[in-house]
C-alpha cells in the first residue's frame, strides 16, 4: 500500500521524478502539468528548488537532495536530452 502523500483525489499515484537539463527549467510548470495529466505526482528538482538555491547552497548537497527524491519516486521522467555530467 503506497503512502497516504501518494493519493490524489483518493485515488493512488505514483511519485514520477522528472529530470531535464538546466536550458529546459523554463519548462518546469509543463513538465508538471504533464505529469499530473498522465495521472502521476510530480516531483521536479526546478520546483522544489529554484535557481537561487545554487548560489547560495553547496551544489553536492543539492545532488544530495535530488538523489534522495530519486529514491522515494516510483519512476523517472527523462525529458530532452541528456546532458553531460
């Protein structure tokens, strides 16, 4: 039974991770709305945090972060192409 957070409107969901690269953030409410639209929640590293966390936060701990989304998502969304690390 997947966790109370994953209902929406009382109907199971599962988390989906979208990952995109940095020239794609602008697109960041689209990639939502795709996602709630193909009956998933999303959960978007350019929503939770935006460009102003990376000035001001150690970029490895923001990796940190994202990995630790990663792994409470039951999928990931890779939208565009990849970029190199």
């Amino acid at each position: 039974m997947k966790s109370i957070f994953r209902r929406l409107n009382g109907v199971e969901r599962d988390l989906i991770f979208a990952t995109f690269s940095d020239e794609n953030a602008h697109f960041r409410g689209e990639v939502n709305k795709f996602i709630f639209d193909s009956g998933g929640i999303p959960l978007n590293h350019y929503m939770i945090f935006d460009s102003d966390h990376y000035r001001f936060i150690n970029r490895k701990r923001l990796r940190t972060a994202n990995c630790n989304l990663l792994k409470k998502a039951d999928q990931l969304w890779v939208f565009g192409k990849a970029n190199e690390l």
